[in-house]
C-alpha cells in the first residue's frame, strides 16, 4: 500500500489515501508503457506526405537532343528526376502510420503511467475544485499552493465547465477527465493532478 496525500485547493494536506498497488497492476511496466507511447506518437502523424513521379509532371516524354553528335551529354527527356523540374526518382505516397493496441493494454499502460507519477512523488490529488467564478488566476494560485510551477495534466472526474473555461487558457497545460485519460497525457506531463473521487474513479 502507497499512502497518497490529499490537499485542498490552498495547499494544505487535509488527508491521506491508501493506495493498493495492485489495482494499478502492481509494478510499473516499462516496455507496455514505451509501446503505448510509441503508439500514440505514432496515431499524430498525419501522413499526407505526397510527391510527383516523372510521369505524374508536366513536359514532353521526347528525347531533349539526338543521342550523338552535339557534345553535350547524354540526355532523355525533360521529366527525369536530375533535371529541374522533372519528377521524384522515389516519390512519397500517402501512408497510414496509424497503430492498435488491445483496450485491456491501453488500460494497464495508464495505470502504470499513474504508478509512476505515485512513486516519483509527482501526483497531487486533491479533495475537490471549485471555482466561484471562471478565472485563470484562481487556476494559477491554486497551482502555485500545489507547488505545481511546471507542465501539469488535470484529470477531471467529471466534465465541469467553470473549471473548463478557467484552466484552458493555461500554456504548457492538459485538460481531459478520467474516463479519457491515457498514458499519452500523463507522461507527457510533469504533474498528474487528480480529484479524490478521479482517484477512486480509476481504483474502482
């Protein structure tokens, strides 16, 4: 069992959660969470990447200059690629990067991603967040209590618009909710911030 602080929106630790192991796969799995990683690295790309073949460019198919007698080197037509202009000798197709992994796995590469912000100390999770009203230096000094002042991934267990509107104007931030969170979003970020009832959400 980990024991898990749990801090108010000023920064005082205000309880405690135990935390079992096991329900987050017991130890962090480095080579599941590599191939999460790579995956949804891999899932960004757009391959759209297109370029013209010589028989896709605009010119002549005809021998530029007959093949003896005029000094020059020999030469075929306009639309080789060594000529300006001509097409690509191995052009770029479109090309779908795209990679799968079971559900089952996805959910196991984020319990470890969450192990491993348990074990470096880099989670907070806190009692409840609400805002009276929606603005982002009430994001801000409640993250500076937290003694967050680096990238940060804030997990809601719930979509709440007044949270929405006052943390999405924040740079180097992520803002998702439990149910869509994933490996991607918690390594990519310093600090994982969570509610107790996200918590709890994702032990459940």
């Amino acid at each position: 069992m980990i024991e898990v602080p749990v801090y108010n929106q000023s920064g005082q630790k205000v309880d405690s959660l135990q935390v079992d192991e096991q329900k987050l796969g017991g130890t962090v799995r480095r080579n599941l969470l590599k191939q999460a990683l790579v995956m949804y690295h891999a899932n960004q790309r757009q391959g759209s990447a297109q370029t013209l073949a010589r028989g896709e460019v605009e010119g002549s198919t005809k021998k530029i200059f007959r093949q003896k007698g005029t000094g020059n080197a020999r030469m075929g037509a306009i639309r080789q690629p060594v000529r300006r202009g001509g097409g690509h000798a191995k052009q770029k197709r479109p090309k779908d990067w795209r990679q799968e992994l079971p559900k089952t796995a996805r959910k196991l590469a984020r319990n470890s991603a969450i192990l491993s912000k348990i074990e470096s100390s880099d989670i907070r999770v806190l009692d409840a967040i609400s805002f009276q009203e929606p603005k982002t230096k009430l994001v801000v000094q409640m993250l500076k209590a937290l003694g967050v002042d680096r990238t940060y991934c804030l997990a809601l267990s719930k979509d709440d618009p007044m949270i929405v509107r006052a943390a999405r104007n924040i740079q180097r931030s992520k803002l998702t909710t439990v149910a869509q969170l994933n490996a991607w979003d918690i390594m990519q970020k310093r600090t994982l911030l969570l509610t107790r009832d996200g918590l709890e959400q994702i032990l459940a």
